[in-house]
C-alpha cells in the first residue's frame, strides 16, 4: 500500500470515527473529507490523479455536480409536494376504514402503506406522515403504538428497497458511470423485482409475526397530546354552534353589490370566513369583492344576528352547518395566533390595526382567559396572551415570521380532505418522471422537469422547495463523492476489489453479491445510506468488474443491504422518529430486527438467482 492510499484512509477514517461516536455531523464530516483530500492532491500526493499535479485538486468539488445531486433534490421537491397535497393523509384514512379493530389487519394495512408511499417519497417523510394516523387509530382502537409504529418504519425501509428513488439506489447508478471503466446505470424498474420480493418477505413476517415480538410501550407525554387539528380548535372556541352556510339566491337584491355595503361585521358582528363561487373557495374576501347569485358564504355569529341579517336582506337562504362538517374539514386552514407580551397591537382593536388587509386572514374567535368570543370579534381591544383563531391561507404564514406581534402556532392537518388538484399535478410529475425515464431519458433530467413544474404549477413554492431539500444529505453525497473518486484514482478501489473479489473465487458471483450486502448492512447500523454506499460501493462494482460478474447486479445488492437498517434505531432516521411516540427501548429494534435483517438477506440471495442469474 503507498502513502497515499494510507493518507487518504486515515484521512476518510478519522472523520467517519467522529460520526459513528456522535461527535461531527455527516455533512461536516463529508467536507472535511473534501477538503483534506484536496489538500493532499495539492501538496503533491496521489489522491485524484498523478502526483505532483495541483491542478486537480478540484476534483474534490467534483461530487457537487453529479447528476445524483440533482435527482435527490428533485425528489425533495417532488415528495414534498405531494405530502402537502394531503394524498398520503387521505390514504391513512382508509386504513381506519379497512383495518377496523384487528391488530394484524392495521399492522399489514400501516407497513404495505408505508412500502407504498416510500417508493415515491423520501423513507423518512413516508414514515413521518403515517404517525399521526397510527396515534390516531390506537386512541380509537386501544391499540398500544408500540405495535404498529416499528411495522409503518419498517415498512418504509422496505419499500425504499424496491424503488430507485432512494437515497442509496440513486447513487448505485451513479456509482456505476463512476467506474473505472464506466458501467452502464441501473434502470428505473431495476430495483421492483429483487426489492419487491423482500418487502413482500417482510410485509408478510410482520403481519403474521409481529404482534408476538413487538412490545407495549408508554408512550412519551409529548405524544399523548399531540398538536390539535383545526376541527378541535373550532371545538375548543365554540364555532360548531355558531357557523353558518348562506346562499345567494338568483332573485336577491344583494346580487352586484359590494361586500362593504352591506357590512356584516359593522352592522352584525358577522365574520366572514370563506365564500364559496363558481371557481371554488375564496377566503377572507376583500369588502370590494362583488356578490353574485349561487355565492355561498361560510359565517360565524350568533344565530339572532344571522337571523337579523337574513331578515334584513331578502333573497339569503341560511341554514346551520353540520357539526361533522368543520371548516377544517372543508379544507379551509385554521390556526391560532397569540398576542405577544409588548406587541404594538396591544389596546388596539383588529380594525384599528387592519389586520385582513395586512395579513390577508380572517379573525373568527378570541379567547381571552377561559372565555371564548365568536362575535364583534373585530371590536375587542387586544391584550397581551389573547389566542386569536384565524382563517386564511398558510402559505403566507412567512409574514409573521418577521412579526413582533404575534406568533402563530400551527395546528395538525390531519382532518384536512386531499386537495384534488395537487395531488393529480403531484402524482402525475412523479409518476411522469418514471415514464420518461423508462423511454431513455435521462433519470436527472426527467425529474429535475417535474420539479420546475411543480413550482411552475404553484402546488409548491419556491421558498417550500427550498425547506424541502434535506441540504444536509446534499452536502454529504457532494462531499463523500470526493472519496469515491479518490478510491478509484489512488487504485484503493481496484484493491479493496481484489479483496472482495476471494468471495467470488470460494463462493461465486452470488457470494460476493451476499458479501456484499452484508457488509452494506452492518454499516448501515452505524452510518447513513450515502456513506455506505459511497465506501461499499465503488469497491464492490471494481470487484465485480475485475471477475466479470455484472457489476449492475453486485451494486444493486449493495445498495439494498443500505437499506437492511432494521437492527438499532440508529440505523436510520425512520427508526429514530418512532421512538418517542412508540415509547420504545433500543433492545425493541434488535428483538424483531435481527428476524427482519435474515429475511432480507435470504430475499436478496433468491432475488440474485431469480432475476440476476448469479450462482
């Protein structure tokens, strides 16, 4: 081994060390890689070519322009975007449905929904969305979680087996065009047949398995009140009584007037929260807006005020609306803001400081102290602690965070219907990516498209899109890439390859696949995806290369075993995330992980010899 090859490892092992005892994060430790291997090249060792050319110290940077980069944050833009669609709360919903009170039922229903979601969305996302619907089941079912929440994080890590749009599975392509020489990347569908029957496996094992090995827990007191919906806000300040449906008729004297004429919180002390029209919803009206026959207005007062309004002005058909059907539950968002301690607003009223038209919301209840006002909401004198329960458009929440006078606390969406259109725009760029891509298309390219145009279609904003992307595994697969040039340049890859390649000569091609999933797997109880991948790949494609095995195959298996995180919490964030709301020990993980990580080994070696026809 040169000196080189010893720097370049101590310098890639030192900060992986910090990592794996939770000293550095992986983004920081991935540009230390970067820039000492950099620094190496440029002081005359052979770490990205030839010694003694400082010129191509550049390479380190090189990572940051692979097309994997570009997918994940496509893809990050893409989940994102159905997540807000609401597809995937509408989705839990139907579990409630189908999975009634058995046990097995909802663990298969929650793990096959949570494979399902996984193979368009990023695992963690998938499995963050489905826990407010196991919560919500086990409160109505008296379920304890701890029994369904390891299925819904291993169901995710399941699914992300079997699709391409994983973190791991991006970079196997890619690793391949990296190869020395370049192999051709793996299609969209590659990962379907081996993937698919280790999450069937495994799918199969926790329904029928999983209630004898899976523990009750107590959960953690944060999530025993877990944020309220807008229905339970509406609840909370009394509106269920007090809201109402009022329809324009063709023949009303209404019909061409401005709101402002006829003054329904002036004059009634009616708030306005949505008017419905031919288009759709409109919330919080502006008092130019004109009335037209078949409006329908969503209002809340008390019921003599209502009354006075439709006796006062024929040509308005009022009827309650029915407590099941929330404002929230219409799709309407509801939130509360306080009033902060020295805020401006303070002795003022929300007409005195024209709060619509500032922020563009609807104000239709205050409670102050243990009372709650639906009523002249707009004349009351602001103090300092008021809860107002505000109607409008979250998308504009942005404006108050800049904003001394209020703060805003954002309510769980989980009785929200799905909006049609986002998700039709949503599914339909995901689902067209995979499309273009199976028809030759570059894979970065086809949904680097779809992101621009869910941005252009306005179902994600640009200031979503740019939360969305999780920058820290950008930085860590744009750093680490550094690494894996820096392997095959230095020739480590070739014999590390050499290494692996004496399990091909004992086993054949199926034991260096087998080999080399196992490897991926054990790291992966210590390190994310992305940097398994990148130090177990490389070395494994050149050891496939260099025994004429198909490379596609052994870094297909490698990227699977990235994924085969059953065993600790640690091992990925999907099974961090359960963990409080699961009220689950470490020991949890191991109990039924193990049983899941053989299962998945055994699927990947039937997978091999099934679909890859290695022995």
């Amino acid at each position: 081994m040169t000196t080189s090859q010893i720097l370049i490892l101590i310098v890639v092992a030192v900060p992986l060390i910090g990592v794996i005892i939770g000293r550095l994060r992986m983004d920081t430790a991935a540009l230390t890689i970067t820039g000492l291997l950099a620094i190496l090249q440029f002081v005359g060792f052979s770490v990205f070519g030839p010694a003694g050319q400082p010129e191509l110290a550049v390479q380190s940077l090189a990572g940051f322009s692979q097309d994997a980069v570009i997918i994940l944050i496509s893809v990050f833009i893409l989940t994102t975007a159905l997540e807000k669609s609401g597809f995937a709360r509408w989705i839990s919903k139907q579990i409630l449905k189908v999975g009634g009170n058995s046990l097995r039922r909802l663990t298969f229903l929650f793990a096959s929904t949570a494979a399902f979601l996984s193979l368009f969305m990023n695992d963690v996302a998938a499995g963050a969305l489905l826990i407010p619907s196991v919560l919500d089941v086990c409160r109505r079912t008296g379920i304890n979680p701890g029994k369904l929440l390891i299925p819904v994080s291993y169901g995710s890590l399941l699914g992300g087996m079997a699709t391409y749009f994983a973190t791991a599975n991006i970079l196997a392509s890619s690793l391949l065009q990296s190869a020395s020489p370049p192999q051709e990347p793996l299609s969209v569908l590659a990962f379907v047949p081996t993937g698919g029957l280790i999450a069937v496996i495994g799918i199969l094992f926790l329904t029928f398995f999983g209630p004898r090995f899976l523990p009750e827990r107590k959960q953690a007191s944060a999530y025993q009140d877990s944020r309220p919906t807008g229905s339970e806000l509406e609840q909370a300040y009394g509106l269920s009584e007090r809201t109402w449906k009022v329809t324009v008729k063709k023949d009303s004297i209404l019909c061409g007037k401005k709101l402002s004429e006829i003054g329904l919180g002036q004059n009634y002390g009616i708030t306005l929260a949505a008017l419905q029209n031919g288009n759709g919803m409109l919330l919080s009206p502006g008092p130019e807006y004109t009335i037209k026959a078949g409006n329908q207005w969503l209002i809340i007062g008390r019921e003599e005020r209502v009354r006075e309004l439709e006796a006062n002005e024929p040509g308005l058909s009022v009827e309650a609306v029915d407590e099941q059907t929330s404002l929230s539950k219409r799709g309407l968002d509801i939130f509360e803001m306080l009033v902060l301690p020295r805020s401006s607003v303070i002795g003022k009223t929300l007409k005195e400081v024209d709060f619509r038209n500032h922020y563009g919301w609807s104000v239709i209840a205050l409670q102050r102290g243990n009372s709650s006002y639906r009523t002249d909401v707009g004349n009351f004198r602001l103090a300092s602690g008021d809860s107002l329960l505000v109607v409008g458009e979250l998308a504009r929440k942005e404006i108050v965070s800049t904003d001394q006078d209020f703060i805003l606390l954002e309510p769980s969406a989980s009785d929200h219907p799905p909006k049609l259109r986002e998700t039709v725009i949503a599914l339909g760029l995901l689902l067209g990516a995979v499309v273009v891509a199976l028809l030759g298309v570059p894979v970065y390219i086809a949904v680097l498209i779809a992101a621009l145009l869910a941005i252009a279609t306005r179902i994600i904003s640009m200031q979503e899109a740019y939360k969305a992307i999780e920058w820290q595994v950008i930085i860590a697969v744009g750093g680490m890439y550094s690494f894996t040039i820096a392997l095959v340049e230095s020739g480590l890859a070739d014999s590390a390859g050499a290494v692996m390649a004496r399990l091909a000569d004992h086993f054949g091609p199926l034991g260096l696949a087998g080999g080399s999933f196992l490897i991926a797997s054990a790291l992966s109880q210590i390190m994310g995806g992305q940097f398994e991948m990148l130090m177990t790949g490389p070395v494994a494609i050149s050891a496939a290369i260099q025994y004429g095995i198909n490379p596609q195959a052994i870094a297909l298996a490698v990227a699977i075993g990235c994924s085969n995180s059953f065993l600790t919490p640690m091992a990925h964030p999907v099974n961090l995330i359960m963990m409080s709301p699961g009220g689950y020990k470490f020991s949890d993980f191991l109990k039924i992980g193990w049983k899941m990580a053989l299962l998945a080994f055994l699927g990947l070696l039937a997978g091999m010899v099934l679909f890859w026809g290695l022995y």
